[in-house]
C-alpha cells in the first residue's frame, strides 16, 4: 500500500468516526414542538452511542434566514441561530421545521429559505420537512413528481398550491428519498426516529423512543387521520353552533352512530334513511360537512377499527374483518395495502401489543 493510499484510508476512516451535521430550517413564527421533538431525539442518539464507547453521530445546528434568535408561535424563543449563509462544512440532512403557514405559503417573505435549499439539496445526503415545512421543499420544486405529506389540515392547501406533489394525506411521515417529509408537529418525532434507525440500528432507536416515554414508535405506514376523531369534532360542532340547521344535527348524530357500528350495513341508501333525508341531499350534505364522501369515510373508520383490533387482540383475520366490518379477509387487506402499504399480519406485527387486550 503507498503512502498516498494509506493516507486516504485513514482520512476516510476520520470521516466515517465525524459526526453528521444536522440542520433544523427555524424561522419566525415556527412551530416550537417540531424544532425540539427532533432535537431531542437526534441528541439521545448521540447519549447513548457515548455511553455505549461508541463516537458522537450528530452535530446539531439551528439555522435561520438571518441567524440570531428567533421567536416560535407559541411565544418560546430559541437560538441561538446561524445564519444560512453562515453555514459552513459538510451537512448530511437538513429538516425544515413548520408553524407559521401563511409565511411559509409565501416564499418572498423567507426569501433565503428556498434558494438556499435549491443549492443545497444536491449536497446533502438527506432532506426532509416537518408538518407545514413541506410547503418549502414544494416552493423549491424538491417534490415535484414526488411523494409527500404534511398536516393533515393544510393538506388540501398544498395539493392546490402544488399540484405536481404526489401528496399522501393520511401518512405519518413519507420516505421518497433523498427527501423525506412528516405530518403535523408529533410525527417529526416519528421521522427522526426512522431516521436515527436507518443510520445506528433498530435497537438504539427504540431505546431513543423508550427514554422519550413514547407509547408507540409509528412507522410511516401509521395513518394521521381517525375517522372516530372527525366524528366526535363534527358532534361537538353541531352541538355549539345555535344556527345548526336539523339536517346537520342529524348527521352529526349519525357520524358517531357510524364509528360505533361498523359492522352495519353503511351503504349510502341505509345512511340516509336512518339519517331521514333523501340520497342526493345526505351524499351532498355529507360531502359538504366531512370533505369526504360517505364511501371513503366508512372504509376509513372500518380500518381504524380493524388497526385497533389487530393491535390489541390475537384474534384470527376473519373475525377482524367480520367485526370491523369488511366483511372479508380479502376486502381487508385490500384496504390496508392501498391506504399503509402493509398486510394485516405486517400491521400486527409491527403494532400489536405484548399482551392481547380483547379475547
């Protein structure tokens, strides 16, 4: 081996043992939980490889389009901040946070955000958003022709923005590498996780999740949205609104009938007899109310019940599908595969719980 050689080899060696630069995209307005639930994470990785003799893997920055402190939109102020043109050195992934929607929809008004990445993007080994964050990576044309997610509240505002997005509403976090992106604030966590699990191993990645009190650590297949949950926020709409015509009571009422019977027969022409109102007027109403047609709505709350038995039940798929309200095994997986990308069995695999809740 000639001296040169050796001298690489031993330069490669020192760059694999440096740690990773990770830089967090902050800014006026930004959402505190989606800068710290990352940090945290990314930081206990770097505890435990200590502790265990092994190198530091991260080195953490938080970067803003002037440097200097910045004030989140929950009042927390952080920093403090380098500045991105500041930034010097190798970075290995870079994450913009989200929060403040309406700055982020503009890009004039965080005008070193998007060139920056436009540059940077070929330069770093991974890039990613937080929740509203996306709506920065798709000002920069980085998810054109990609796959995506973000909150699932602005969801339909940066389909209409960015048409050329591949967006997955109902994901966790998506992977379409070297881009990556999360739902709304807590599922950063998640992406982090995944993220420190690809670099360091699946066990120094749950041990990140237990230290952090997490009851679950979700893979991307997870879904943002309960049917159950939007049920229960349209009851308590119809409920305070005085002006709630009776219609908009009923289904309200229905809604949550729904998510308790999934078994039953929820085809639209039982729906809107039960809910006393002709067809076309319960499919439009209910269109207008959930921003989702009925059909949808109901394969969707009969997969949150199927996810709950799978995850707290050993019982067999056929009574799963019976119960949740598939009617069969087949029917089932299908849903689960378009919507997670996994198979019932996958799906418990991955989620069920130590000991069976339901028997």
């Amino acid at each position: 081996m000639t001296a040169k050689t050796a001298k690489a080899k031993k330069e490669r060696a020192a760059e694999s043992q440096a740690p990773k630069t990770i830089v967090l995209v902050v800014y006026e307005g930004c959402q505190s939980l989606d800068v710290t639930g990352p940090w945290e994470v990314f930081s206990k990785a770097n505890t435990y490889c200590q502790e265990a003799g092994r190198p530091r893997p991260y080195r953490l920055l938080l970067a803003s389009p002037e440097g200097g402190p910045i004030t989140s939109n929950s009042g927390l102020q952080l920093g403090p901040t380098t500045a991105l043109a500041a930034l010097r050195g190798a970075i290995d992934t870079v994450l913009v946070v989200g929060g403040n929607d309406e700055v982020l929809e503009q890009p004039g008004s965080v005008p070193q955000v998007v060139p920056w990445l436009q540059r940077r993007v070929g330069q770093v080994r991974r890039m990613g958003s937080v929740c509203t964050g996306a709506f920065a990576l798709a000002a920069a044309g980085l998810l054109d022709g990609r796959r995506a997610t973000t909150h699932w509240q602005y969801c339909e505002r940066l389909a209409a923005l960015y048409p050329q997005v591949n967006l997955e509403p109902d994901a966790i976090f998506v992977a379409d590498p070297p881009l990556y992106s999360s739902a709304g604030i807590t599922a950063a966590i998640d992406l982090s996780l995944a993220l420190v699990e690809a670099d360091l191993g699946q066990a120094l990645a749950l041990q990140v999740a237990r230290n952090l009190v997490l009851f679950l650590r979700r893979p991307g297949g997870q879904s943002q949205y309960s049917a159950g949950l939007q049920a229960q926020t349209q009851a308590s709409r119809a409920e305070q609104a005085g002006n709630a015509s009776s219609s908009e009571r009923r289904l309200a009422a229905l809604l949550l009938w729904m998510v308790e019977h999934p078994a039953q027969d929820l085809g639209v022409a039982a729906l809107a007899e039960r809910a006393h109102m002709s067809e076309r007027h319960f499919a439009r109403l209910f269109l207008s109310e959930t921003g989702q047609t009925p059909a949808r709505f109901v394969e969707a709350l009969r997969l949150d019940r199927a996810k709950s038995y799978l995850e707290q039940s050993a019982w067999p798929l056929e009574r799963v599908a019976q119960r949740a309200g598939f009617g069969s095994v087949d029917s089932l997986q299908r849903s689960l595969k378009r919507h997670a990308g996994i198979t019932p069995q996958q799906y418990r695999q991955r989620f069920s719980s130590p000991a069976p809740r339901l028997n």
